[in-house]
C-alpha cells in the first residue's frame, strides 16, 4: 500500500512547498447509517462539523440499507447463475448512490464535496470478482481532493481488477474497504459508524447482561469475528492488524464513545482470560462419501470456501465450512462429481481466547457447562484463540448464555471490568 507522508501546498505569492499534512479523519458509515434522505443529510452535517473545526474528513459509505440485497435478488430475477462480472458491475452501484448523495447534501449545507468511486480512488484488487482481494491503494486523488479543501466520500466495498473492471470485496467488505484506505493516508486510526453502540462480551440480544468492551485487541476482535460476531467483516480486522490501524467502532445515532480495537488493549497484558462469547446461528455439517480430505478442501476452494474441521469417516470425509452457503458447498462438490449430505441444523458457539494452547481448563470448563445445561456438542474445535463447538440451532441462544455466565465476571465483580475500562488507559 502506498504511503505518502507529504504533499505539496501552493502559498502565497504562488511558490509552493512542502508541509506535513495533519492525517484526514478516515470514518466508514454502514448501511442502516446511511438508510434514507434524512440519514445521509445527518452525516452530512457530522462531517460538515468535523471539517469546520479544521479536520481533513474522508468518509467511506456503504449501500443505502438493505439496497445491496435488492441488487442481488434483481441479478437473480434475471438468471440463476449471473456472470460474476455483471453482479460486480450491478452490485457496486449501491455504494456509489450512496456517495453521490451525500455529497449532493454536503453542497446544500455549504460546503464542498467530492465523490469517488472504488476505482478513482484508486482501490487495486485482484480480479476474483465477487469476493476480491485488496492489493494496493493508490490515492493520489484522494490526497488532491483533500489539499482542495474538498470532504472525500470514497465508495466501499468497490475496487478496481488489473484489467480495469470494478469489483465487488464480499459482502461487508465496505468495512476493509475504510482500514484500507486508512491504512493508505497514514492515518493511524479508522472510525467505523455503525448500528451498535460498541463491541459487547456476547450478542446483547441474546445476553441482556453482556459487558460493553472500551477496547479489545486486534486479534481478539479477529477471533470474534471468524466466530460469527458480525459487527465487523473479519478481513477488516485483518487489515487492521497487518496494518497498525486502530478501529473505533461505535454508533452513528449518537456521540458517545464505543469500543476501540487496538494493538495494546489498555491495561489488558492477556490476563482477560476470555474476550467473549461469539455464536453463528447458521452452521452445516456435510458428509461426503468415497473422497480424501484433499479432494474435497480443493474442490471447495475452487469456489473460495474454506474447510473449518475435515474428519475422517470409514466411508469418506465429514466437514465444516464455517460462514459458507451450503447451497455454494454443494455446488463446489458437485463441480468434480461429489454429491454431500448435508446436516443444516447446526449452529456454533466459541470462546475467544488467545494463548488457548496454554489454557486447558478452557474446553474443560466449556464442554462441562454445555454438559450442564444438556446440549450435547455435535463436533468441537480449538484453534490457537478460541474453542468452537458445533450444536444444535435451537440450542446456540441457551449455549451462548450459558457459556457466557461461566467465563465472563458479572458486572460489578472484578477482573473483566477493570481490565477493559477506560481508567487504565491512564
Ligand atoms: N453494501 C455491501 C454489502 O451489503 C458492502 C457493505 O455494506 O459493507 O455487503
Ligand atoms: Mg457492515
């Protein structure tokens, strides 16, 4: 990714020179942030604000609501299998809308806006359309923009394939699409907007009592994410992490401060034992007779899908693919001449917690609660930062509760509190 740490500035009498420019906000407004006329006018007027108090301000945007999902069902109206390149071309439209729009009431209020989609911003992927990977930023119009005293609304979720095509990152990926371009104008940090007011300890719809997190640490978010937390698109964090940009992700709907994720979590020093309690209500096991492990992991990542557990049976192979649509397993299979059988009724639950390797009463204490509570797991997991058990979908909500009661501390006790609030920052 490119980095530019200076830019040229014209002074007076019309010699120029060079200056260190503050770092622009870079801030990422979601779909139900940006949901309608009167949504977009009010973040209008937030980055009206920010840039009246003298801040650069680019604002990455996502599709107006649920607009992405029509564009989808409209491909699909049309044919069953649509060319991914035109899916690209219909998809990306939304977030240019988007941004479009908001600029338009950026100029009702007085001030000056400047659009750019994926491409003119110079967002370089490769060209695996539908589910592209970021490969550079090149952000020279960016910078242009920004030295113009123009507020920059950069379209997610698009990017631009070698060939000069748009492409499409995967779904949310308007999220990787703001710590990139953070990333890319040295900016250190990324504001994410969104619909929740911060990160909590499990999902506060199924926790009523899940404690709020003012900070967490890349990699644990990374590991809530891959579990199901869907607050934030996991390659983001990724990004974030590889990239040293720090996310703080809180709600457009109000002013108060949300969760930071960050490399040092304040006070943390990994003595929180456990992050949190992620779940995904969604989860397959598919049983693939007269085929190898490998077969199978390669024919699924002819299509992206990535294998979770590959178990040996007599007959073939069981396997997960977590976060996957088993209708895509089942056609990835069915590509060399495998047919699965697929058991949907699963969910997962996990607990995160890095350096699991060195914590053996983790699982232990996990599968003896489950136990506890009769939900019997269907298929158990453990990766260097978290424990995942497969269960039955009606039991995720109960599992998820239980497992939360037996490792996150109730508020008002200590431990978990007092290693994530803001007074150890200090
Ligand atoms: N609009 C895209 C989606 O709905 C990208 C995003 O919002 O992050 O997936
Ligand atoms: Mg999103």
């Amino acid at each position: 990714m490119s980095t530019r740490n200076t830019i040229e500035v014209a002074i007076e009498g019309g010699r120029r020179a060079t200056a260190a420019p503050a770092a622009p906000l870079v801030w990422k407004f979601g779909g139900t942030s940006v949901a309608d006329h009167d949504r977009l006018r009010a973040v209008a007027e937030r980055m009206v604000a920010a840039q009246r108090s003298g801040r650069g301000v680019v604002a990455v945007l996502s599709a107006m609501g649920k607009s992405t999902d029509k564009l989808v069902d409209q491909a699909y109206a049309m044919s069953s299998r649509p060319p991914l390149r035109e899916l690209d071309a219909l998809l990306s439209v939304g977030e240019s809308i988007s941004c479009a729009l908001a600029s338009i009431a950026v100029a009702e209020l007085g001030s000056h806006a400047v659009s750019l989609t994926g491409p003119q911003a110079g967002i370089g992927t490769d060209a695996r359309h539908g589910n592209a990977r970021l490969v550079g930023i090149e952000p020279h119009r960016i910078h242009e923009a920004l030295a113009d005293g123009a507020i920059v609304l950069v379209t997610g979720f698009q990017g631009i394939a070698p060939d000069g095509d748009v492409t499409t990152l995967g779904r949310g990926g308007s999220d990787a699409s703001a710590v990139a371009v953070a990333a890319a104008l040295d900016a250190g940090e990324c504001e994410i907007f969104t619909d929740v007011p911060a990160v909590f300890t499990a999902d506060p719809r199924v926790v009523p009592d899940a404690r709020r997190l003012s900070s967490i640490r890349h990699e644990e978010m990374l590991e809530m994410a891959e579990a199901g937390a869907a607050v934030l698109q996991p390659r983001s964090v990724e990004l974030a992490l590889a990239h040293g940009v720090d996310i703080h992700l809180r709600s457009s709907f109000s002013t108060e401060e949300g969760t930071w994720i960050r490399r040092e979590a304040a006070g943390f020093e990994g003595t929180a034992e456990v992050a949190g309690i992620a779940h995904r209500r969604e989860e397959s096991l598919f049983a693939v007779d007269g085929a190898g492990a490998g077969v199978v992991a390669a024919a699924l990542a002819e299509r992206a899908i990535t294998v979770g557990a590959i178990v040996p049976t007599t007959s073939g192979v069981q396997f997960t693919a977590p976060g996957a649509d088993p209708v895509e397993v089942t056609a990835a299979l069915d590509a060399v001449d495998l047919a699965a059988k697929v058991d949907e009724d699963l969910g997962s639950v996990s607990v995160v917690s890095l350096g699991m390797a060195r914590k053996p009463d983790i699982p232990v204490r996990a599968l003896a609660a489950l136990e506890a509570g009769g939900i019997p797991p269907r298929l158990v997991t453990t990766t260097p930062g978290r424990i995942t058990v497969a269960v039955s979908s009606s039991r995720v909500d109960d599992a998820v509760r239980l497992l939360h009661q037996t490792f996150i501390p109730a508020a008002g006790s200590a431990t978990v509190s007092d290693l994530h609030s803001p007074a150890d920052a200090a």
